[in-house]
C-alpha cells in the first residue's frame, strides 16, 4: 500500500516536472521572434558592427531573435550564435512583390467616375451608413494621383528587380493601380502601399512633381539598386522629384520616396545623393512609420468595387491618419532617435554597396552653410549632432573602399533638370 502511495507520488512530481519542462519550453519557443534573410548581403556577423567577419546567409534562412542591440539581433542560426543586420531580415518569409505602374485609356477613366458616381447615389438612397466612411478622390483637388501612376509607370520603365527569389505579379491591361489578387503579401503590407500612395498624391499636390524622364529614370534606377539589398523585397519603390526650393525628402510607407528639387541640386556627386536615398529608404525598412490600421472587411469590398483605373479611394480613416504624417512631414519631424538610426543605416547601407558615407557627411555639412535655409531643420536633428554621430560610427569601422567613383551617370542625369 505504502509503495502505491510512493508510486502515485512519483508520478505525480513526474508529471508536474514534465508540465514545468513544457511550460519552459513552450515559453522559449514563443519568447524567441522568428526572422527570415531577405537580402543578399546578410551576414552571421561575430559582433553587432556592418563590418565585422561573419559567414554569408542564404535567402529565406530563418533566424532565432535572442536579443537587439542597435540596429543588429542578436540570432540563432542553427546551432550558431551571431549577429545580423534589421535592414536584411523580415517577420515574413520571402513572397511576391508588389508591381506598380499601369496604362489605362479615357474610355475606361470615364466608366470608372459613372460607375461610382452610380455606386454612391444608390447607396444614398438605400440610407448604407458605412459609405459615409468612404470619400471618391480620385479628381479631388487635396490629392494627385495622375502624377502618382506617371511616377509608378516611370519607375517600372527603370531597372527590373534582379533577385531569384523575387516573383513579380503579372498585371492585365486592365488593373488596377496595383493587384493583390494573386499576392499572398500581408494585410499590413497592403495597408501600408495604400497609405503611401494617398500620401504621395498629397505630397504631390501639395509641391508638384518634376517629369523630368531622363533624370526620374536615373533616380529610380538608382534607389531601387540600393533597396534591392534591403529586407523590404515585398515593394516596389518609386522615387520622384518635388518641384520646391526647400531642401528636404520624404519617405512615405509602401517605398514611395520623394527629394526636393533643392535637395538634389545641392548633391555635388552620385555618393551623396545614394546617401539622401538610403536615409529615407532606411525609414520605410526600419518601419519608422509605425503600424497602419487597415479598412475593415466591408470597406474593402466596396472599395475593390469602386477602384478602377480611373478612380482612387479614400477613406475617412486614411484621412484621419493622413493628417498625423503631414504633421510629421511638415512640422515636428520623426523621433529623433530614428533620424540618428536612418543615417547610421545609411552608412550601412553605402558601405555594402561601396559609396563612401564620408560624402554623406559633406552633404550633411553643405546644409547648414546654406543662407536662411531652414526647412530641413524643423524635420531633423541638427547638422552637428548628425555628423558627429556618423563620424563616431566610421571610427569604429575599418578602412572603406570607394568602389562607385565615376559620375558620369549622375553629371550627365543632372544636366538634363
């Protein structure tokens, strides 16, 4: 009898310990976010610095987070340990990407604006109170979207992404602006597309778009080199130029990128002019933007029926949401914090693709030599704390190679504005 209760006591701490062991192990699973290789040159790196040794990851490797520090985790990678850099790794394995940029005619314009002139007058008079939460865009005088699928289509003219992994949708003639329809992309990574977009053709609006072919195509030539190293494999970036005299550049969610005619005509060479871009490319990657809500189930029915190729939809809440970024963009600025971590990226960023970061600090420089130009300093930290910052970055690297030294692109690209 003693040895049935000594029996059913051992079991019992068996299985209590076995539950504790599950518990610990179920805890550690969860603890530890999970992150697959989207870029080429990511690194198993010994310790959390760019240009540190480290063994070359394949694409779509899955990483362990064990811990961050800066603009590195900490990971396990099978059995080893190391470091890899945020800009080349992604919570979502490698998928299809997003193809912007299409052609549409008068005709299919026109039967877009009757089709939801006719939407809205029926819903009206049914009483639907969920259309009051939808607002037709499309030929509003807040927003320009036919400057945003001229900027889209010109972009797709422009260099092809080069990566294997990389599956670009097939659109038919007559898409929309882009289609998710075959895309197993995220919800957050559609949201954040269509946020972008509004935000671009508010942007546009506001300051007008230079069409400049020739140069755009060199831009976007250029930008797309440098975000096909990144981990946001999923978007197809598109930068255009502001027509303003103000020195500034923005980075919309979804990789729309935008610099001032200003800005760019005060780059003296490529080299600082790929560093402007990997800043405001390092803010869409890092996710500097914050997470974006998207439209409910029913508000995407309706608005996959409205959207056309002529017609843009906008809802209040995107509106809602639109007024925090404008504030950002014209205003307060980001954080300062993800200022100071878009330049380091940056540096990370023209090191990999062999620009000297040196030359985004002379540009960084040049800035504050420039009479009563001030626009750029209500959205970034000063120049000062900025350099400093880079500079104190580049002591802790080794020697760096300027492998791009020819300009001839960008001189002869420059001309053309």
């Amino acid at each position: 009898m003693l040895t049935n209760k000594f029996s059913k006591i051992t079991n019992a701490k068996d299985l209590l310990f076995l539950a504790f062991s599950y518990f610990f192990v179920l805890n550690n699973l969860l603890s530890n976010e999970i992150y697959y290789v989207q870029s080429p040159k990511a690194k198993l790196l010994v310790a959390p610095k760019i240009d540190s040794q480290g063994a070359t990851l394949n694409i779509g490797s899955s990483l362990k987070k064990v811990s961050e520090s800066g603009l590195f985790y900490q990971v396990r990678y099978g059995e080893k340990t190391g470091f890899v850099s945020k800009l080349f790794i992604s919570a979502f394995p490698p998928g299809k990407q997003i193809k912007l940029g299409t052609t549409h005619s008068s005709n299919e314009q026109a039967l877009g604006r009757q089709r939801a002139s006719d939407f809205t007058k029926t819903a009206a008079a049914r009483g639907l109170s969920e259309t009051e939460k939808l607002r037709l865009r499309g030929a509003s005088s807040d927003f320009d979207f036919d400057s945003v699928r001229w900027l889209e289509n010109i972009g797709q003219a422009s260099v092809e992404q080069s990566l294997d992994n990389v599956q670009v949708i097939d659109e038919s003639k007559n898409s929309s602006f882009f289609d998710f329809s075959s895309n197993p992309l995220p919800s957050e990574t559609k949201a954040e597309v269509k946020m972008g977009r509004i935000l671009a053709a508010k942007l546009i609006q506001k300051y007008g778009l230079v069409k400049n072919e020739e140069f755009t195509i060199y831009l976007n030539n250029l930008g797309q080199s440098i975000a096909q190293i990144t981990s946001r494999q999923d978007l197809s970036f598109r930068f255009g130029i502001l027509d303003s005299s103000e020195i500034n550049a923005f980075a919309c969610p979804g990789g729309f990128i935008f610099l001032t005619r200003a800005a760019v005509e005060n780059t003296k060479n490529e080299s600082e002019l790929v560093g402007i871009l990997s800043h405001e490319i390092s803010h869409v990657v890092l996710n500097h933007h914050g997470e974006i809500a998207t439209d409910n189930a029913f508000l995407e029915i309706i608005s996959s029926l409205l959207a056309t190729p002529s017609i843009e939809i906008v809802s209040t809440a995107s509106l809602t949401a639109l007024e925090a970024y404008e504030e950002e963009f014209y205003e307060k600025g980001r954080d300062i914090e993800t200022e100071y971590e878009a330049d380091e990226s940056a540096v990370q960023l023209m090191v990999q693709l062999g620009y000297l970061p040196h030359n985004f600090i002379k540009y960084i420089e040049n800035l504050s030599k420039i009479p009563n130009e001030n626009s750029i300093l209500k959205t970034h930290p000063s120049t000062s704390q900025r350099v400093n910052k880079i500079e104190n970055i580049l002591k802790s690297m080794g020697s760096i190679s300027d492998l791009k030294n020819s300009d001839e692109a960008y001189i002869q690209a420059k001309k053309s504005l």
